[in-house]
C-alpha cells in the first residue's frame, strides 16, 4: 500500500458575483494570481485552473446565503449585502475596491436638511430594507420601507417615496434625479467572507486562498 | 432511533429526563434569553391580555423550572422540539428539535468538561465523530473591560465575525488592537489563553486556571484532540457568562449545537447556582448521519492521471480482494475521490481510508 502516493481533496468553492460592478474586479484580481474558470461563463460551478478550486457565480445578493449554509466555503461580496442579510459569517478581509456608500437621500427640493428632520410615517424606498429599519429604528423615526429591487433614485421624484437609502459612489446619479444626500448610513466595500466551519475544518485551504487573494487585491491597481 | 441513542446516553451518565410546556410566559423567556432573540419566537395574547410564547429554545425554561420548583436534581435532559420564526431566506424549518443536558452544581470547569465530553460521546456513539470549539464571554468581558471598550454588542459581532476592520471602527487602543487581533487570528489550545496573561491582562490568569481544570476532564475522557480553544466563539444568547462552545461536524454548515455556562441566568431568577449545558438540533444530526453513510456506502473512486493506470488498477485489486468497492476512472478534474498522481502532490494512502 505504501506504494501508492496519492490525495483525497479537499475542494474549495469560492463564490463570486456573476454580474454586477464587483464582478469585473474580482475577475481581475482571480487572472492576476492565475486563476480563471475552465467553462463557459454561463456554467455557475466551474472548475479552475487551480487545482481543488471551484468557483460559483451567482448573484451578488445570493453569496451570502450560499456561504452561511456552506454550500460555497468562501466568496467575495459588498458590505452592504452582507450587512442586510444579517447571517453570521466570518469576513476574513477588506478587499478595498468596490467602494461607495450607503447614504439617505432627499429631494432636492424638500426641507430636511438631517435625518432627525423626517417626519414619523415617512416613506422610504430601498433595495436594503432590513439595514433601513434598523437605522430609523435607531433615531427613534417610524419608517414605511417600500422595497424596489433597483433603479431607486427615480423613486421620490415621482412621489413613490419621500426618500430613498440606496448606495451611491460618486452622488452622480443622485444628481442627475434630483436627490441630495443627508447622511451617510455605512461604507461598503468588496470583503472576503467564509463559512464558520470551512473555516475550521479547512482552515489551512481558507488561509491559502485568503493569503493570495489580499496579496493580490494589493498588488493590482484597479 | 437517534432520540433513543440520545436516552440512553443521558441515562447512562445519570441524567434524568424532564418536561418543559409548550408555552411560556414572553416576559420569562425574555428574562432569561434576551434580545434579539426573543424576536424570532411566536407569540400570542393570553386571556387576561398577557404575552404568552411557544418554546423556542429549552434552556431558559428549565433555568425556571429549577427556580420555581426546587427541583432536588442537578443533572437534567430534554428531549423536545422548538418553533421559532423562519425567514424566506432561512433554508431551516418553524420546528425543529432538540436535545440538550443542562448540569447544575458549584460551578467548576469539571461540570463544563462534563457537559462537553457527553455530547462529543452522545454524537459519537451515533456514529458522528464532531469538532468543538471553545470561547468564553468571561474573557472577553474581562478583556472589553480591561480597554475600556463600552460597545460590548458591537465588540461581540465584530469578534465573532472575525472582521478586523469592524473591530478598527470600534476600537482605537493600539494595545487593545493587538490583544483582539490575536483573538480572531489564532486557534489552539490553552496557549492561547495563557498568551494573553502574557500579555498583560492579569485578570485573565483565573480564566488560565480554569481552562486547564477543563482540559484536565477533556483529556481524561480522550477528547482532546477535537476541542480547540478559538476566543472568536462568542454565541449569542444574552445568558451566556463563563465559556461557550460550539458543535460542529464536516459537511454540515452551520453548528450543530452549542452551549456554556449561565449562572448569571439563574441569578436572574433568584438561585445563586452554577449552570452549564449543551444543546444539540437532532434535524441536522439526521442530515449528518445520511451524508456519512452515504460517504461510506458508495464506492470508491480511483482517479488516475496520466502514466498511473497500472497504479490505480493494482490499488483497485488491492482494495477489492478486501472486500472494499471500488471504481477507477482518468482524472478529469474530479475532487471526490483519490488521486493517482505525482509523488509530491499528496498524503499516503492511510491516512485517506
């Protein structure tokens, strides 16, 4: 028997955004250190170039949930979808890109000038409804959360809400649909997240994985 | 049959069954299980308009029990299932169950190793060979206190999620910093423990004395090499004061099980006793058990990468003349079983099967 050198492997799979902004860096910072999936890019599972390496593209949303009931061990996702869903994860890394905001924003034209200027029973539009409750919750306002699944700038505008919590990097959009920003609620930005008990039970593949990924999110400018 | 198993190992280390009521007083659970708990139980209105809620955990009820009914038992267990909201999110079902021990006495780390070492052997008698890992809110209240740290919550989260970054936002100390960065980054045994008296935090030495009477009772029962002390597990039940663990198997995601000392939970109702106990979800034990068997059932499966087909055809021989079955295959990438390939690539054989 001692003849025979052989593996029994411990597959990763690392989840990643299918879409969306994070998804062109991530694919970036993956090529730098030479990983690149061996399908097709409409193959959600795909093997890699890296040996016991799989990666899983879903939805940016989805990572989360993916990575708490194992099914994935880690992944790549914004602050902001980990924070809404609230599951307990490990976030081994700040990944530094895909930065921008999570801000309250107004019309324009209205007179709030501070959260604490919104009247109770105040309309708000989001696609973070949980982040949301919990921060007017916290300044003591009754919020009505309306949930839109994007394109929420256009929302007070149109008198769908009085104001909306949505992300916002540059306040562009913002702008352009005559909203202002009153507060700034959280950053987000890219982080590296892992299941509780890969972490544990893969501990040195995790680190590995971990390891090459910060070295190159800091070596490649994006 | 895994309820059985679970009888009979409670029985055997002298526990006796008890019943807790469907439901409870709101106001009592909350006393003992706290925020945000709470909030993912049912609830509904007794006649006279009191909150009234269906169990969803057993713990705090039998911390009542033990207050209202002077019960002359010190060594508890339960067999029992919970209902708790589920979210469209949650892959978990509304009820599940559960069976725990909970042991009360004087509060040594001989009754934590005790409860420890009966679920690893309960878990282990079903088949299941489980991992545990230790963290203590003593620690870490000491340590908040030590530094001053006031958003105990927000510490908790950010430990416990092992984000570095979040715990940056909360604290500014630089020695405070390096103490925590230790936590999260590292996983041992009692060195852990004993670096940070190491590094300055003489309360901690208590907790030092205590983690080696723990491992004393681990190691007697042969445990030790599934335990590993990871400061980062900080579970989430408010009644939680000494260590805290949790139960988890390969394969699985999420925890098990969990559990640690609650003596402040007894204060709550009036009993200055030491508490400790474990809970474990019997769903997700089935769920181990069907994937461990079905790990062990199928065949074996063979790789082979180029040149090692002679290699893998004589391991195949080998393996069936012992009755083990067997499938051989060119390897295409697959990492569900062994790999015949080079020399440096891998572990021996024995160590796989």
């Amino acid at each position: 028997m001692e003849l025979f050198w052989v593996k029994e492997m411990k597959g990763l799979i690392l989840a990643i955004p299918n879409k969306g902004r994070l998804r062109k860096p991530i694919m970036e910072i993956l090529e730098s250190i030479g990983i690149m999936a061996m399908d097709d890019e409409r193959v959600y599972l795909s093997n890699t170039t890296m040996e016991n390496l799989q990666l899983l593209s879903v939805r940016a949303v989805d990572i989360p949930t993916y990575i708490y009931y194992g099914i994935a061990d880690m992944g790549i996702t914004g602050k902001d979808i980990i924070e809404e869903c609230g599951f307990e994860l490990y976030e081994l890394a700040d990944m530094k890109f895909g930065s921008c905001n999570l801000v309250l924003a107004v019309r324009e034209d209205s007179p709030y000038s501070i959260p604490m200027d919104l009247p109770q029973g105040v309309k708000v539009a989001t696609e973070f409804p949980n982040i949301t409750r919990r921060f007017f919750n916290s300044l003591g306002i009754q919020a009505e959360i309306i949930i839109l699944r994007g394109a929420v700038e256009i929302a007070p505008i149109l008198g769908l809400s009085d104001c909306i919590v949505d992300l916002s990097s540059t306040g562009e959009t913002l702008r352009k649909n005559g909203l202002r920003s009153i507060a700034t609620i959280m950053k987000s930005s890219a982080r590296l997240i892992c299941n509780k008990i890969s972490y544990k039970t893969k501990y040195n593949e995790v680190k590995r994985i971990e390891e090459l990924l910060v070295r190159a999110c800091e070596n490649i400018n994006l | 049959m895994i309820e059985e198993k679970f009888r009979e190992i409670f029985e055997l280390w002298g526990y006796r069954e008890v019943r807790t009521s469907t439901v409870e007083y709101f106001d009592i659970i909350k006393l003992g299980a706290g925020e945000p708990f709470v909030d993912s139980i049912f609830k509904f209105q007794d006649y006279d308009g009191k909150l009234i809620s269906i169990r969803g955990e057993i713990t705090t009820q039998i911390a009542r029990m033990m207050a209202t009914r002077l019960y002359n038992e010190n060594r508890v267990y339960y067999i029992e299932n919970c209902i708790r909201f589920v979210s469209p999110r949650d892959v978990g079902q509304r009820e599940f169950w559960q069976a725990g021990a909970e042991l009360f006495g004087r509060g040594g780390a001989e009754e934590d190793g005790e409860i420890i070492c009966l679920a690893l052997e309960c878990l282990e008698k079903l088949g299941l060979k489980a991992n545990v890992d230790i963290g203590s809110i003593s620690i870490f209240r000491k340590i908040a206190n030590y530094f001053k740290i006031e958003e105990l919550d927000a510490l908790r989260r950010a430990i416990s999620s092992k984000s570095l970054f979040a715990i940056r936002e909360i604290v500014r100390n630089e020695s405070a910093m390096e103490v925590l960065k230790y936590i999260i980054e590292n996983r041992g045994s009692i060195e852990i423990v004993k670096k940070l008296v190491d590094m300055g935090i003489a309360e901690i030495m208590e907790d030092l004395k205590y983690f080696e009477g723990l491992f004393e009772v681990i190691r007697a029962y042969g445990y030790e090499d599934r335990i590993v002390v990871d400061l980062s597990t900080l579970r989430e039940m408010k009644y939680y004061n000494g260590i805290v663990f949790e139960i988890f198997l390969e394969g699985i995601g999420i925890p098990i099980g969990g559990g640690g000392r609650y003596d402040e939970m007894m204060k709550e109702f009036g009993l200055s006793l030491g508490a400790t106990g474990f809970a474990v979800n019997i769903d997700l034990i089935m769920k181990a058990i069907k994937y461990s068997t079905m790990k062990k059932e199928g065949p074996v499966r063979i790789y082979y990468k180029e040149g090692f087909l002679e290699k893998a055809v004589r391991m195949a021989k080998e393996l069936r003349s012992k009755g083990i079955k067997c499938i051989i295959a060119p390897h295409r990438g697959e990492n569900n079983g062994i790999i015949l390939g080079e020399r440096d690539e891998g572990t021996n054989i024995s160590n796989t099967k």
